[in-house]
C-alpha cells in the first residue's frame, strides 16, 4: 500500500518510513501540512499518517481540507496530544483513528492494517485466492501449506492485487500504489515484478492465479479470462 506520511519530526519521520517500509509499504514523507494538502491534491493514497502539530498547517487543517475536497481516504493521528478534547475534534474531522506518541512501531502497524482492510471491504488479516493465502499480520504468504518467501516490493504487489482480486488493475494503478516518489526505476518495473510473482506463485501449479488482460493491465483470479 501507498502511504503519505507528514510528520515534522524529522528522526521519527525516518524511524516511521523504515519500519513501515520494511513491512513492504511505499511510502512518501513531507515535514508540514502545507505539503501534505499539497501531494494529497494530486497523488492518490491508500492511508495517511497525520501530525496535528505541524508548521504552516497542522494535522486538523489538512484533514478538513481532505474531507472537504472529498477525499476519503483513511487518516490516522499520530500526536502528542491525548486530551479526550482533542481526540474528539480529530475523529469529528473524519479521522479514522488516533495514536498518541509514545507509541508501539508493531500497533502502528495493526491499525494501518485495519484502516486499509475497511477501506478494501474485508474484516480478516488473512487474504485467500484458491489455495493461495496471505497473512498481513504474520506478514506470511501460502501457497498449497507451503510458504512462498518474497521480497518486500514483491509482498507489497501481491497483497495488492489480492486486495483487489478479480479486478483487472492497470500498469499505471499498480506502479503508483506500490512505488513512491523516489522510485527511479525502468518503466517496465510492473511488467519484471509480475514476472517474479508468477515464477514464485504460479510456478509449478496447474491453476495459474496471476492473468494478463490485454492492453488493461494484470488481474489476480483463479482461472483463465472468461
């Protein structure tokens, strides 16, 4: 998943943006809302990380513009304030959750799963297409009983095409939800990881998951294009 972090701390901006992108998210980072309103006007996220107290807008700011602008995609708090007060303004606003600092990398981590199960229309941590399993929370990916090791990018790609299974998901939708702003890349990044995925999923099986529909992009399902 696609995520916009805006935290103006910038060593705990870092921390954040390690440890979420170790868990194979992409992740585009800004240090002030005037920023954040700014990317959000033209990038598409699936979940976004908001300080309140930021420079130049802080986090209520930005999130009324967002709600505003009809934009609903899931905003979590991460701040230092933890009056009842303030955590009632922000979930008023159309926040979808509050974390307040100090705060467990591991629970940051659940509530995103959470936030972006909702926005997707499932309650479970475990993805299955046919005998093909994904578990975001032990971060585990079967095939058949037999775990399927993959890179983070690679985790990233699958769990989004499982999210979206039967949905055929064009090269442009797939390289903006999976890869960020600093990707420097070839153009045809989708096309090589679709072809380390099929080799790692589909490999070996009769039933291939992963399809190619002509001149619209690549489709998770289980059987051939009808």
């Amino acid at each position: 998943m696609r995520i916009l972090l805006a935290e103006d701390e910038r060593d705990l901006n870092d921390i954040i943006v390690k440890k979420l992108t170790a868990d194979g998210y992409s992740v585009d980072t800004c240090y002030d809302g005037q920023e954040a309103m700014y990317i959000l006007s033209y990038t598409e996220y699936d979940a976004v990380i908001l300080d309140i107290m930021m420079p130049k807008a802080d986090g209520y700011t930005v999130i009324r513009r967002m709600r505003n602008a009809g934009n609903n995609t899931p905003v979590i708090f991460l701040t230092a304030r933890d009056s009842i007060p303030d955590r009632v303004r922000g979930l008023d606003l159309g926040a979808n959750d509050y974390l307040v600092k100090p705060f467990s990398f591991d629970e940051l981590s659940a509530r995103l799963r959470a936030m972006t199960r909702t926005q997707f229309g499932t309650t479970s941590s475990i993805l299955s297409v046919g005998d093909l399993s994904l578990d975001s929370a032990a971060h585990l990916v079967t095939r058949g009983g037999t775990e399927i090791p993959l890179s983070a990018k690679e985790y990233a790609l699958l769990e989004y095409l499982m999210l979206n299974r039967g949905v055929v998901l064009s090269r442009e939708k797939i390289e903006n939800h999976i890869w960020n702003f600093d990707y420097e890349g070839g153009t045809n990044v989708v096309d090589v990881y679709i072809s380390y995925l099929r080799k790692k999923i589909d490999d070996g099986h009769k039933v291939k998951l992963i399809h190619t529909v002509r001149g619209r992009g690549y489709v998770l399902r289980e059987g051939s294009e009808k």
